[in-house]
C-alpha cells in the first residue's frame, strides 16, 4: 500500500516537474515576445513558425556552450550554487493545487510552506554572488539580501490576509472560501492586499523596477555575472519558475484559483489564465517602469508597505473577529 | 504525513534535474580556459584586489528589524487560523502585540534607522 502511494507521489512530482520545466520555457518566449510588442519590435521570429521553436534552441545553445569558472572564485561555492537556488524555486510548485484534488500535495500549511521555501531561494543567490569573487556579484548578493529582508515581511503580511479571511493555510481551502466572493473583490481591502501583494510580489522576485541586483547598466547582470553555460540556464530557469509560482499563488489567494463559469474541469485552465494574468501585470510592470535607487526601495518597503500591509491584516482579523468569518458564514 | 512524502520526492527529483542536465552539458560543452578567460569580469579592467571585503553596519539594523517583524509573522500564523473561533478577545491580543512592536517601529522610524545613507 505504502509502495503504491509512493509511486503515485513519484509520477505526481515527475509530471509536475516536467510542466513545470516546459511552462517556464515557453514563458519566456513569452515575455520576449510581450516585451517586443510594447518596444514596437517583433521578437523572436526565425526558430520554427512565429520563432516557437526559440527556447528550445536558447536550452541547446546554452547547453553547448563552454562553462567558464573564474580561478580565483570559491569553486564549490560557485558551482552548487545554481542548485542551491534551483531548488526552492522550484519546490514552490509541490504544494499548489491546480484544481481540486489536482496537485502534488495540498498540504495543511501551504501558505506558510509556500512562503518558507520561496524566502530560501536568497541562500542560492548569496552563494553565486560571494562564491563568484567578483565586485558585481557580491554588490549584487548585498543588496539581494537587503531586499529580501526588506520585502519577505510585506509579502508574508499581505498573503497573511486571504488566511485570514478564509481561517486556513491550505490554499485549496483558501479558494473554496472565495466562492462566494473573490478577496480581491472583497471592498477595499481586497484589492489594497492585493496590490500590496503585487509590489511586495515584483521586489521579492527582483524585477524592474526594484532590480538594483541586477542591475545591468552598472551590475551588468549582478550575482550571475561569472555563470556560464547550464549553470546560467539553471539560474534563470530558477528565477521564472520563481516568478510563475508567486502569479499562481496570486491568483489562488486573490483571484479565486479554479473557480470560474462553466464545467469543473475548466478549473486548471481558469487558474492558469489567472496566474497568466498576474504573471503579464508583472511584466507590463517590468517593461514600462524605470529602475528606483536603493534607498527608495527601502524607504518604500519599511516606510510604507510594511505598516500598511500590518494594518490590513488587522482589519481583515478585525471582520473575521467581529462577523465570524469573512462571509458572515 | 503522506503528503511530505512527495513534497521530498519533488525536491529529489529537481536536485536529479540540475544535476543531470549539467552533467549532460559537460559531456557536450568545449572547455579551452586560458588565463583572460579564467579572469574575474570587470568590463575588461584588471580586477584590484579580492571582493570579498566587509560591508558597512546598516546592513545588521535593517537585519535587526527584520528578525523583529519576521518573528511576529511567526505569532501572526497560528493566531489566524484560529482568530474565528478565539472572537473579539483574540483579536484585541493581537492588536495590542502588533501595537507594542509598532511602537518599536516608531523609534527605529525616528533615530533614522529607515533611511538608507
């Protein structure tokens, strides 16, 4: 009996890495197509019809090109790095349910799961940016750190308050909770939680405009400078798996997971289309902002976000506290 | 408990994944180093010196502050899953938690730790 489940987890967790590795892939056509379109440009084109076949040629191009490990780097340091950061970027997925019952495990603390491994990918990213010996990189590797421990506290206050409201960490339960009425439309405090999730979101995964890691007019690329090769590819396969979780755990807080008109089997693709739509919100973001200095970063995060995310979850407790749940139910 | 099971075996399976594709490359890849190539990437210059060097205190308050908040997040967790059952009373606990840590961010506002110089 006890083979068979671990079977069933094995296929469960083989699948699910595979959808992930092609979904991240395929994402970032996307975003270079999306980001062609809004410069006026056309993108990838030349690789298969409309350039799809392009990421396949990016994974074979970087796959066959030489790895080149600085000699006065930290070899081990340098060279586990890449895995250190692959896998909590990517163990972010295991506890998402995609729709009821599809998943790999929906586990009774998933938020808080969630958010735990998430916060870890920093120990990979430090370790590429000290282990490189290289200006750039360990500027880079400070100043992640100094914006994880600057954002986590947002980002975990502001994913507190769908908790709150739906009284569960299991993020199956949090959508159930939505089915009356989506948090985000929930008045006011829905969708300040949500944008606060969203900025929280954005510096957490280091993106514009809160990029001053990577930085590339005066960090060129930041901690992966030195990386070559797969070990880059594996990098920056990490990061937008990193990216691609937090939209779906977006869309499950806020956005009302699988729910949506129509049979229930649509469930998979109303969350997708969700997690999509958070995902090019990021992006649009990305490519339509400019970068801001590191003290404003910081400002923005301890001056603003983390005493307005504190008071909405107070709030959000407040109704729970007061109406006994967020429905009234 | 089974669920952490396959949570184990997805981490397994990632760590097989990197693993495998970089020794996929390896076999593949040239590897023709020379000693520019090996050097460290500084826009073409000759880099002066190691980086690992010590960085300025600021960086320990800001970390300060976040243990502060980070461990609060900690009382935060347990207390929303069971706010509907514990009422007003619970709330008004935690409230007044939040309020005393406030008062901490307030001053840490007020001598300027915030500010990045």
């Amino acid at each position: 009996m006890t083979t068979a489940l671990a079977v069933r987890d094995f296929v469960a967790a083989f699948v699910l890495l595979n959808a992930v590795i092609a979904v991240v892939t395929y994402v970032t056509l996307l975003e270079r197509k999306f980001a062609a379109r809004m410069q006026s440009r056309i993108g990838p084109y030349r690789v298969g019809p409309h350039g799809l076949l392009q990421p396949i040629a990016d994974a074979l191009k970087l796959m066959m090109k030489e790895d080149v490990v600085p000699a006065t780097s930290d070899r081990w340091v340098f060279n586990l790095a890449p895995l250190v950061f692959l896998i909590p970027c990517v163990l972010i997925f295991a506890t998402i349910p995609f729709a009821p019952g599809l998943g790999l495990a929906d586990l009774n603390i998933g938020v808080l799961f969630f958010l735990a491994v998430s916060a870890l990918e920093i120990v990979g990213l430090f370790m590429a940016g000290w282990g490189s010996n290289n200006k750039y990189a360990l500027l880079s590797a400070m100043r992640a750190v100094n914006q994880i421990i600057s954002y986590d506290l947002p980002f975990i206050f502001a994913a507190l308050i769908p908790v709150v409201l739906g009284g569960t960490l299991r993020l199956g339960g949090i959508v159930e909770a939505q089915r009356g009425l989506w948090f985000v439309a929930y008045p006011l405090l829905g969708q300040l939680g949500f944008l606060a999730y969203l900025v929280a979101m954005i510096a957490a995964e280091n993106r514009v405009p809160f990029d001053i890691l990577e930085a590339e007019s005066e960090l060129v690329a930041g901690f992966r400078v030195e990386y070559s090769g797969m070990k880059f590819a594996l990098i920056q396969l990490a990061e937008y798996a990193h990216v691609i979780g937090t939209s779906y755990l977006g869309a499950l807080l806020f956005l009302g997971g699988w729910l949506g008109p129509g049979p229930a089997w649509l469930g998979l693709i109303w969350l997708s289309l969700k997690a999509l739509a958070v995902f090019l919100l990021v992006t649009w973001v990305r490519w339509s902002f400019v970068r801001i200095r590191v003290d404003q970063i910081l400002g923005i995060s301890w001056k603003l976000l983390l005493p307005a995310t504190l008071s909405l979850l107070l709030v959000a407790a407040a109704v729970v506290a007061y109406s006994g749940g967020a429905r009234g139910a | 408990m089974s669920g952490y099971v396959g949570v184990a075996i997805f981490a397994g399976l990632i760590l097989a994944f990197g693993v495998v594709s970089l020794g996929a490359a390896a076999l593949l890849r040239p590897f023709r180093p020379n000693a520019a190539k090996l050097g460290n990437y500084e826009c073409g210059t000759e880099p002066i010196g190691s980086a690992w060097v010590q960085f300025p205190v600021g960086f320990y308050l800001v970390a300060l502050m976040f243990i502060v908040f980070d461990t609060l997040a900690v009382f935060l967790i347990p207390w929303a899953l069971v706010l509907r059952s514990l009422g007003p009373g619970g709330f008004w606990a935690m409230a007044l938690f939040v309020g005393i840590i406030g008062l901490g961010w307030a001053y840490a506002y007020r001598e300027g730790i915030l500010e990045w110089k």
